[in-house]
C-alpha cells in the first residue's frame, strides 16, 4: 500500500511510521511532507496513493487549506491533538480521525476500516450498489434477565447504562436497579441504537437519556455525571471524545 504522511511535527511522523511498519510491512511511505505548499507540488505532481495519513495542523496552514487547493480523492486519515476538527474531517474522504499520540490500536482499527472501504473509493459498481434494497437494522428491544430462579424482561429503553465491573457485566436502570448481562460491552455495542446508546469507555456504554451533566476534565476528555448516579462518575476517553461530541449532536451512526 502506497501512502503519502503529511506531518511537520518529526517525533510524530516518525511514531506513525513505525506503526505503520508494525501493521502492514508492506506499506511504502511514497512521500511525507510537513506543509502546505510542499504537499500541494506534490500532489499536482503525482497519482494518487492509496492512503493519506495527514496531521491537521501543518507548519503553513491547515489540512483544509490544502484539500481547498487541490482534489485529494483517496482515502484520508487526519490526526491531530485536537479535536475540534472532528465535523469538519468527517465532510471529507476521510474514513478516520486520530487523537495525538496515535495508538497502535486505533491505526489499526482505522486501517481495518479502510480495507472495507476499498470497493468504494476503487470505483466498485455502483449501479449493482444503488440497485441493492438495503435492510433495515435491528436493534435490540429487550433483554431476558437471569438471577436466581427468577426470569424477567428488560426493555432496552429503560437501560440507564451498562457496565463492566470485575469481567461481568451489569445494566442499570433508570429506577436504579441493577442486573447481570449474559453479553459483554462489545457485544452489546454491536446490538444497541447508536443513536441511542454510545460507549464512552472501556467500562461504560451509556444511554442519551442518562447524562445529567457534562464537565471538562481535561483537553478533549469529559467528565459525564450519569442517572442513576455512580460513585466517580465515569470519563470519556480520549480516543472517543471526537465521536462522543459527533454523537451529542445526532451526527453519528
């Protein structure tokens, strides 16, 4: 795979490199640039590469500056320390958008995510796509609650939040009961309206409905005051406060 890094920040290209290497050895870095106008010349230039991994911030602009100047389209992937570019990447090609420092997992996730994408950006026949119905999906409405000899049934829309605590897994309702799951976050992730229910870390998947109050903690990070309340209350990760806010304002599915 041919891709072109655009970073002007030398510790950061080098990580993504290295990261790069450790996923797909395969991969060729055809360029890297740390500007503007030197990826521009390039561009106007060259064919296309397969992926641009591109830092938002750059030594003479923005990573918008430069796709106002020039068509870049092949898949991108922004990185950056902040995420108040989110919207804005996502108006893009942009299949993903990385929080500085880049973690290993998330690249990976990303590059995993491109790979379903190439039917699309490799021009795939999209008349046979538009001719396809596509399904509705369905999500879970309720849950069959085991505890002891007793059996009942939960709908989903009275789930507060989910949690995981010790490798099991609990719902807690709006009334502030509290029930043993029979699946685990990832795959009550997969189960669940993301318009409705949103993963905000590694412990919790949250309904909208449960967040009482939003607090700054630090940098992109938030700090969510939940009902039923918890004992700390839980923070967003920094790998998902991008897709959190995007998720607030009904811009993700």
């Amino acid at each position: 795979m041919n891709v072109v890094l655009i970073e002007d920040e030398k510790p950061a290209a080098n990580r993504i490199i290295k990261l790069l290497k450790e996923i797909l050895p395969a991969t060729k870095i055809v360029a890297h640039h740390d500007s503007v106008q030197a990826s521009l010349k390039w561009f106007q230039k060259n064919a296309l590469p397969d992926l641009v991994l591109m830092d938002i911030q750059l030594a003479d602009g923005t990573a918008f500056d430069l796709l106002k100047l020039t068509n870049i389209d092949c898949p991108i992937i922004f990185t950056t320390a902040f995420d108040k570019y989110a919207i804005e990447a996502f108006k893009t090609t942009s299949i993903d958008y990385l929080l500085k420092p880049v973690k290993k997992e998330e690249l990976e996730k990303a590059l995993k995510k491109l790979e379903g994408f190439k039917q699309i950006f490799n021009g795939a026949d999209n008349t046979a796509i538009a001719k396809t119905t596509p399904q509705p999906v369905e999500y879970k409405k309720r849950f069959i609650i085991r505890f002891g000899e007793h059996i009942k049934t939960l709908p989903v829309e009275n789930i507060s939040y989910f949690t995981s605590e010790n490798k099991n897994t609990f719902a807690r309702t709006f009334d502030g009961m509290k029930y043993p799951m029979d699946h685990n976050l990832d795959t009550l992730e997969e189960m669940l309206n993301t318009q409705d229910f949103f993963r905000i870390n590694r412990q919790f998947l949250i309904n909208i409905k449960a967040i009482e109050e939003m607090k700054v903690y630090t940098k992109a990070r938030v700090i969510v005051k939940l009902n039923p309340p918890v004992k700390e209350a839980p923070i967003v990760s920094s790998e998902r406060a991008a897709d959190f806010k995007l998720w607030l304002a009904g811009d993700i599915s």
